[in-house]
C-alpha cells in the first residue's frame, strides 16, 4: 500500500479490500483485513462513528466465521453505540438493533431478542412506516423467535407469531410484490409456525398424547 495510516486513502483501500474479501466468501481474510483496520483506527483516535461501522463489519466477520459469541458482543457495543449519538428514532440505531436481535437470535437467547423487538418495532413502525424493508425485518426476527422461545413456546406466542408472520408476509408482498426473495423467504417459518400452532392446541385439547 504504501501511504502512511493517516493517508485517507490507506484507510478506504483496506475498508475495500475487507469488504471485497468478504463479498467473495473469504471470511478468514477478510476477518484479518478488518482486525488490521480496526486495530489502526483505534490508534489514530477516528471518530467514533466510523469505529462503529468497522465493529459492526467485525461481527459480519465473526458470524460467517461462526464465531456467535464475538459477534454478539460487538452489535451489543454497536447498538448501544448508536442509542448514545442517534437516540432511539434513527435508521442506524434501528439497524443496530435488528443486527443485534439477529446475534441474539443465532446464539439462541429467544428472550432477549424478543424484549429488545418488543421496544424497537413499535418505534419503527411510526418512524420508518410498515413497510419499510427494515421494519418488516425486525418482525421477521421476532415472529422467530416467538415460535422458538428458550424458555418453553406457549400458544399465546405461536398465535402471536403466526399473526406477526402473516401480516409481514401481507405487507411486503404489497410493497415488494410477491416474488421478492424476501416474500418467499417467510413462507418456511410461516409453515412451521402454523405446524408447532397446530400440534400444541391438539395437545392442549387432549388429542395428542
């Protein structure tokens, strides 16, 4: 490369380099590329919303690895990042906290993921509108994890998720039309909700046993 650190160009060329490697699905290098550059910003004192993006391009790093944990604890300092300089209405705060739900929801933490929805998405919905792809995502995330809950699904979450799905699902075929990879991604889920809804109230009602 040859520029000094402080050289601008320096930094973007290896935010380029991550991200190429990243895109191409060499996450190891990629991983090694980002450590570099974050470890760089630190030392030169960057602002801290460009160390939040590079933490938040780290977890990317960390999850395609399968390193959850790492990965979790960093959309932690993301978010939390975010909610001090943006507050709670801002589309960075708000895709900090649907990274940080999707962390929670790998490690399988079902509940935390849901309480942190349970503030987010009504916010979302008055500040970017249902359909916004972001909204629709966060529900996403939470119909999800209703209908696997850590502590045990009771059918008052599998109805809520099964409702959450549907609508989702009515939404962004209205605004992303029906063959959007995202319309047809929720279709899965959505059956297996329906499935575990199905099996629980035949157990309840004494039909399964």
């Amino acid at each position: 490369m040859g520029q000094p650190e402080v050289d601008n160009r320096r930094v973007n060329a290896m935010t380029l380099l991550g991200n190429g490697l990243y895109n191409a699905g060499h996450h190891e290098a990629a991983l090694s590329v980002r450590e570099a550059e974050f470890s760089m910003l630190q030392r030169l004192g960057d602002s801290q919303s460009n160390i939040l993006v590079m933490q938040g391009n780290l977890a990317n790093s960390y999850s395609a690895l399968g390193r959850q944990e790492q990965a979790l604890q960093l959309q932690r300092d993301v978010y939390s990042g975010r909610l001090k300089i943006h507050g709670n209405e801002d589309f960075l705060t708000f895709s900090a906290a649907s990274n940080l739900a999707a962390s929670l929801y790998n490690v399988q933490r079902f509940e935390e993921a849901k309480s942190l929805l349970r503030k987010t998405i009504p916010v979302a919905r008055r500040v970017l509108g249902e359909g916004d792809s972001l909204t629709l995502k966060m529900r996403w995330i939470y119909a999800t994890a209703l209908s696997n809950a850590d502590s045990g699904v009771t059918l008052d979450d599998l109805r809520e998720a099964v409702k959450t799905f549907v609508e989702t699902r009515r939404i962004a075929r209205r605004v992303l039309g029906s063959e959007h990879p995202s319309v047809v991604k929720i279709k899965k889920p959505l059956r297996c909700a329906r499935a575990k809804l199905f099996f629980a109230v035949c157990i309840s009602c004494g039909r399964l046993r």
